[in-house]
C-alpha cells in the first residue's frame, strides 16, 4: 500500500514480471517461473504496455507466463467485490499461480472500504484461492494517516502488508523512489527480511535496490 504516486504499480508489475522469469528483484527471488496473470482497474491499456515492455527487457518469459486483464480494454469494467465478477475471472485463473490486483479501490468498487462486512465476500473468494494454490498480490491505496484505506479486517489473513514511503530528502525529478517497510511480516525467515529499504527505478526503468 502507498499513497498516489509513489510506484505501488511500478513495483508491482516488477514482481508479477520477476515472478514469471523465475528471476531476482531487490531482496527477494523466484526460484523458478510461475503464471501470472496482471489484473489492472485503473490505468490505460497503452500505458500499462508500455510500463511492461520498458520493466520486461532482459527478462526471458514463457509463453502465457505473464497476462495481463485490463479494465480499459474490458467493456462494462472488472468488479471483483461480488460472487458475479469473481466467477468471471474464475476460468483465468486456472493456468495461474500469481495474481495480481491492482488496485483493491477500483477492482471492487461497489463495496465500502470502511464497512468491514463489505470485505467479507472478497476474503472469502481469496481464501478459496489459497486453498487452490493461488497466491493473490493486491495493491491498495493509503490513507492520509498512512496506513491502508478502509477497513482492517483485510490485513487479517494477509501473510505479507508492505508499505511504500517517500524518502524524507525525496523530490519529484527523481521519480518512482521509495522505501520498502514491512507492517507485517508472518512467515520471517530471519531478521534482516523485516528490515526497511529503499528502492528505485533508473532511467532504463529496471528495478535497483539503492
């Protein structure tokens, strides 16, 4: 989670990309290729290609290894918050090990963030995921106090909640540069895997850590 701007969907098709090449990405690693299929709500198809084919160069990806489902190309909108538009994606997700969900705002925008009953169907569709093999990757907005939007019922069953901040010396020619906090980790593996760092995309627009 992150407020606007700051390069939650930078770092996120980085991940889904990384996943799907079974490669490194800043501190963390894909042993081997996984499906991903991208689930984008909100930006526009050309600039979503765009952003891919700049983070993909160097990468060696199977075929179907990364799909991308964007609500621009998709008449009458993607909306996972009731059990019509999870089914939809349903028969999507049986070649796929890696989803991801950006972002949770305009991807189930009939429900109320802050009404945590409205979150329940939604967790229901993810658990019955996870028990399929499925790990979800959702990208969520921040709210003014900094934390994530809505209701806290969804960090519940998450395994992994990363939050994305500007650098205190941050200014705007620098671009997509943030640091990498952890506010809740439940499978650490040793304690430098719950350490805060900082993160950036160059000019190629490849993902370093700083």
């Amino acid at each position: 989670m992150a407020a606007r701007g700051i390069g939650k969907s930078w770092l996120g098709l980085s991940i889904g990309l990384a996943v799907a090449s079974g490669s490194s990405l800043l501190r963390w690693s894909a042993p081997q290729a996984k499906r991903v299929l991208y689930v984008d709500g909100e930006m526009p198809l050309v600039s979503l290609q765009e952003r891919i084919r700049l983070l993909s160069a160097g990468y060696s990806i199977p075929n179907d290894g990364f799909r991308l489902l964007a609500v621009d190309n998709i008449e009458g909108g993607i909306n996972l918050g009731g059990i019509e538009g999870q089914e939809a994606l349903n028969p999507l997700l049986s070649k796929t090990d890696l989803l991801v969900l950006d972002n949770l705002s305009t991807l189930c925008a009939n429900r109320s963030e802050s009404a945590s009953d409205a979150w329940t169907p939604i967790q229901e569709w993810l658990l019955k995921l996870r028990r399929k093999g499925i790990s979800v990757l959702f990208i969520h907005h921040a709210g003014t106090n900094g934390k994530q939007r809505g209701t806290s019922r969804r960090e519940d069953v998450l395994d992994t909640v990363i939050a994305l901040k500007r650098p205190e010396d941050y200014s705007p020619e620098q671009g997509a540069r943030f640091e990498i906090h952890f506010e809740k980790l439940r499978n650490r593996v040793d304690a430098l895997a719950a350490v805060p760092f900082e993160a950036s995309i160059n000019v190629a627009s490849s993902m370093d850590r700083m």
